[in-house]
C-alpha cells in the first residue's frame, strides 16, 4: 500500500476544520493536521497576491487519493485549490499501517 501525504490551505479555519473532519469520518484520510496560520504568496490571474491561510497535511494512500482529492474539490472554498499529494517512502511501519488500515473501505 502506498501512503500519501496530501496538502491543501484554506482560507480559514471553519472551512479547515469540515474539510478535514469530513474527509477523516468518510476514512479517505486516516488522520488532518490543521497548522495555523501561513503566508502565501503566489501569482493568481496575473497578479501577484499575498494571503493568510490555514495549512493542511492529510496522511493518507495511494487508493484513497481519487476521492479524496473529489472530497476535497467539493468542500473547497477556492475555485482552483492546491491540492499536492506526496508519496511517503519512508515511515515508522506501525504508523503507515495504521494509515493504510484507517483508509480501507
């Protein structure tokens, strides 16, 4: 089983906290940090912005990664979302099982 470590940033903490609790009770993702505050700085539609966001690490698989990147999609406030997923080479076994046994169906 591939493991996935999936970010996005939200705009603020309520949306942070239904996608993340959302995604975990539908078991697409094992386990939702929620980091605080972060400042983005990116170019969007041709200018450069800066914006305050809340920060996102979702630890997830390979197999769930479909639907919950569709989950995510769906519960965005942001019409294009950064949505990253990260394969997890290496990790404490314990854990990336626990991980791949919180995200079966």
């Amino acid at each position: 089983m591939e493991n996935l470590l999936v970010i996005t940033n939200c705009p603020d903490e309520q949306s942070a906290n239904a996608i993340a609790l959302a995604v975990v009770e539908a078991k697409l993702a094992a386990c939702v940090n929620i980091l605080p505050r972060v400042q983005s700085v990116y170019r969007w539609q041709g200018k450069v912005e800066s914006a305050s966001e809340i920060l996102l690490f979702f630890k997830s698989t390979a197999a769930s990664y479909p639907a919950l990147e569709t989950r995510i999609r769906e519960l965005h406030p942001y019409d294009v979302p950064e949505i990253i997923a990260l394969p997890i080479s290496h990790g404490l076994p314990a854990y990336l099982n626990w991980v791949a046994a919180e995200t079966e169906k």
